[in-house]
C-alpha cells in the first residue's frame, strides 16, 4: 500500500516519538523503543502494518498514546493504573485526560512562541 508522505492520515513509528517529545537521554534523538513498548503493555495501541513490515499510527493511536504518557510521564502513574483507566468506561475520566493533555500542548505552544520571539529579539539585536 503506498502512502502520500503529506498530508497522510498515518505517521510513522520515528514521527509518533517527535509529536510525543520522546527524546531518549542517552543520545538525544527521538526514541522508538518506548512506543514499541507500549504497544506489548496496551491492547488499545494497534498500529497498521504496510510494506516492508512498518508500524503506521493513524490519529486514534496517537491520541492513545498521547493518554498512555500523559498519565504515565505527567501524573506518574504505574503500568497497571493506566490500565486500568484505559479500561474503564468513565468517560468522565477520558475527557478530563484529553482537556488535561490539549492544555498541556497548548501552553508548550505558547513557550515555544515566547522562545522563538525572544530569539528573534536577540538576533535582531546581534
């Protein structure tokens, strides 16, 4: 199956670790072996598999992978209480991981804004 480099619905295994930020503190680039991880630990997480035996995440296992290290990086849950709130059909609980998790990209975006006009403020400044 071939696939549009832009605009495609699905990412790639390397894109999926540079839109979650998982750097891996040994050599500071973007770190796969979380994801797979994940992907043993967590039924909900089923990414596609095309040519050449490739792992391709559309939005739905994003977003899932999203929740899985918002509660495990952020709220420092264990392997088993995420678990268990993936499972559960509170959706209560689902929507206040996702307002939690647009808030925190939200405010990363602002920092972002706020570093690039300050670098752009010292450059200009020389």
């Amino acid at each position: 199956m071939s696939r549009s480099r832009d605009n495609s619905k699905y990412k790639t295994i390397g894109e999926v670790a540079q839109i979650l930020n998982l750097v891996s503190q040994k050599n500071g680039s973007f770190s796969t072996h979380t994801i797979r991880f994940w992907e043993k630990e967590f039924k909900q997480i089923k990414p596609k598999i095309f040519t050449g035996n490739r792992r391709y995440y559309d939005e739905h296992a994003i977003n899932m992978l999203k929740k899985i290290k918002y509660l495990l990086k952020d709220k420092g849950m264990t392997l088993n209480g995420v678990k268990k709130v993936l499972n559960s059909k509170d959706s209560e609980i689902d929507e206040l991981i996702n307002i939690s998790i647009k808030r925190k990209d939200f405010v990363k975006s602002k920092i972002k804004t706020i570093k690039n006009l300050i670098s752009n403020i010292k450059n200009r400044n020389g």
